[in-house]
C-alpha cells in the first residue's frame, strides 16, 4: 500500500547517519559514551536527576515497577484506554491491573474519580498515560497518591516535551517511562528512557537494567573491576550505542519537531471546525501538549468502518488509539482488572479515529485530509447511519 498521506513518517537524515557511523568506526556498540551522553541530556531536557536508557519503552514501564517493589498481590490502577503494553508491564511483575475509566470524550486520559473508585487495600501504584502528549490531572493524582501512600509512575511514550505548569511529563511521578520506537515523537528504531529522582529507586534501575549485576562490560573494559556480583533478579534491558547516537540527534530536533506538530493540530483545529459529523477532544486542556498524535471522535451513528475505508481509497492512512485493553482476548480473562465502570472508554474506543500527524507533514496535505473528510461527511452520512 502506498499512501498519499501516512499517518506518520520519520525524519531521519545526514546528522543521524553521520553519527551512526562515527559509532560503528568507534567499535563500541552498546551502553558506552553515547549512551551516557544522551541519558545526561535527556535529564537536562526534562529535569530529572537520574536516566536511564533502555532498549524499549515496555521495558521501561516494567523496570520502573520492578525497581518500585511492585509485585504479585499488589494492584496497579491504570486507564484501559492505552496501549497493550501500559497493562502488560504490570502483568509483568506478577501484579494486577485495575482499569479506570477516562475523564470525558473532550479529555482522554485517566479521570481522577475514576482512580478513586478503583481503589482497594491492595492498591500500590497508579499507572498513567499522558494521552496523545496531553498532560494528566497531576495535581489531583498527587493528592490522591499522597494520602494513599501510593506510587505513581508515568507512561510518558506520548509525552517527551509536554508540560503541566511548566513542569514536564515524566517528572510528576515516582518514575517517568518514555519510548523511542519508530513512530514516537523521537525516533530510534527501539528505544526507551526511565527517569526517576529517587537515589534507591535509580541504583534498583541501574542493577534491573543488566542483569542486576554489580558492574558492567564498559566499567570492566575500562579496568574499575575483575569480576561482579548479582544482587537483584535482572533483566537484559540495554540499549545500544546506535541508538542512543540517534537519540541525541533526535532530542536535538525535538523541541522543532514538537512545535510543528502543534501548528499543525492548530491548523487541524482551524480547517475541521464546523465540520459536521465529529467533535475534537483537548481543545480547552491547561497543559502544554507534545502533539503526538491527532485524534478525533466521530459522531455516534457515523459508521467508523466506512470513514477509515473512504479516506484509505483517497490515499489517507487512518488509525485508533485505541482498542481498550480490558477488549482483548487475552485480557478479557482478568476479571479483577475490570471491576470498575468503564463506560466512557468503550464509547470512546468505537468512535475515536487518529487522523496523519507528523513534523514533515505540510499544511497543504491538511487541506487535503479536511476536503475529502468534508466530502465523506456530505456523501456518506446517511448511507452510513443507515445501517
Ligand atoms: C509506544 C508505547 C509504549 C511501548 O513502547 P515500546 O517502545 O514500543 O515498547 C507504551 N505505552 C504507550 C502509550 C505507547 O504509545
């Protein structure tokens, strides 16, 4: 399939090939100087003391619970309107998920009420996601965390550069989980970053990282240790050199990249007012967003089927975000994951659509996007109602 308008593409270029292979002639190729230097960046960039690169954002999310003492026995509240792996890394360590349902069909991510009413004896963290790059209520998860005792951690894969009263995503909670996979708002093939400002919580990371072992490839190459202990259950969560070169280009860029996505979703937010047929959520939100995804609710009766179909024969590749968590076969067999109300997520869920966003898009491909959705809106409506 060939699209005239993606719903994402990457900007790789000159910079980040020049430093791949400045990598490969160095012939060190993982967790060496590039990767200090991006994880030192990084912490500048959104103002955490400690970070961590990782091969992925889900190994991330699973090493900030781990590295948390999260485990078999304890519940994790998270919203089911998310992706598969935001569960699974709580599946991961033994614990159980508790779905919560989202704030309204304007506001996508988690609903303060909502954690409340999943709350339970056995609740030991709340798992948010900042929905398309839209800042959670973290003032009002705070509070709720802090007179429980609770952890938080942050799924920030959407949100690496947004702010909530300047303050950025993935520095609200116990640990803020970013990834870099190819399609996110930095780019590195696989990727992932955990951050956290807690000593204990950073040396747990460290030691989880690589195998829970007390020193490392490059601490030994570079003669501080003969040999090494194993303190912890580990993993092989470690990145390579190649991508954290990338990463250091691409968080270069990203500030750029992130103000071109909001001018185009503001353009978005210009060309599809008074459109009928849908509504766009986070118009009003108090945050400052990373844009990392354009999604739009079709009305109810709009058949979203043939709206994706209609758009893919005029070239327009379409998404959603997503098909909640507690919906999926394997999934449906956690009954304690979904005692609460859910309501709002599955109405969400049947109607949301994720239009193209991306830096390198052009206004133009915009008006293009609006003119054939105006099309489908005036052609399509009542054949589609009808069923
Ligand atoms: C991409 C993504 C992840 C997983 O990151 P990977 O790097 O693909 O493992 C987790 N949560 C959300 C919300 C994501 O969008």
């Amino acid at each position: 399939m060939s699209w005239k308008i993606p719903l994402f593409d990457i900007d790789i270029g000159a910079a980040e090939i020049e430093a791949v292979t400045e990598v490969l002639s160095s012939r060190w190729l993982t967790m060496g100087e590039q990767t200090q230097a991006f994880e030192a960046e990084f912490g500048k960039f959104v103002g955490s003391r400690h970070v961590f690169c990782v091969s992925n954002g889900t190994a991330a999310l699973h090493l900030a619970l781990a590295a948390s003492g999260i485990g078999p026995g304890d519940e994790v509240i998270v919203p089911a309107l998310t992706f598969v792996a935001t569960a699974n890394a709580i599946l991961y360590t033994g614990a159980t998920p508790v779905f919560a349902d989202v704030s309204s069909t304007t506001d996508f991510t988690i609903a303060p009420s909502q954690i409340e009413a999943c709350l339970s004896s056995r609740t030991r963290a709340i798992l948010v996601m900042h929905y398309a790059g839209f800042p959670c209520e973290m003032n009002e998860i705070g509070r709720i965390a802090r007179e429980r005792q609770l952890v938080i951690i942050e799924d920030a894969a959407h949100a690496p550069g947004a702010r909530l009263g300047g303050k950025y995503c993935g520095t609200f909670g116990v640990c803020g989980c970013f990834s870099f996979f190819s399609n996110k708002n930095m780019a590195m093939g696989e990727g992932g970053i955990v951050t956290t400002d807690d000593d204990g919580i950073a040396e747990k990371l460290r030691l989880m990282r690589s195998h829970g072992m007390t020193s490392l490839t490059l601490d030994r190459y570079k003669g501080h240790n003969y040999s090494y202990d194993v303190i912890e259950l580990g993993y092989n969560y470690r990145n390579t050199e190649l991508q954290a070169t990338i990463g250091l280009v691409q968080l270069r860029k990203l500030p750029d990249y992130n103000l071109q996505r909001k001018k185009l979703t503001e353009y978005y937010y210009q060309q599809l007012t008074g459109v009928p047929g849908l509504t766009i959520p986070f118009q009003q939100h108090p945050g400052q967003s990373s844009y990392h995804i354009f999604p739009i609710l079709l009305e109810a009766g709009i058949n979203r089927k043939n709206f994706m179909s209609y758009l893919k024969e005029n070239g327009i590749q379409t998404s959603i975000h997503y098909p909640p968590i507690h919906q999926f076969s394997y999934h449906r067999q956690l009954k304690e994951s979904r005692r609460n109300d859910l309501t709002l997520t599955e109405d969400i869920s049947q109607r949301e659509v994720t239009l193209p966003l991306y830096p390198l898009m052009s206004f133009k491909q915009i008006d293009y996007i609006v003119e054939i959705i105006k099309r489908f809106m005036a052609e399509k409506i009542f054949e589609s109602s009808k069923k």
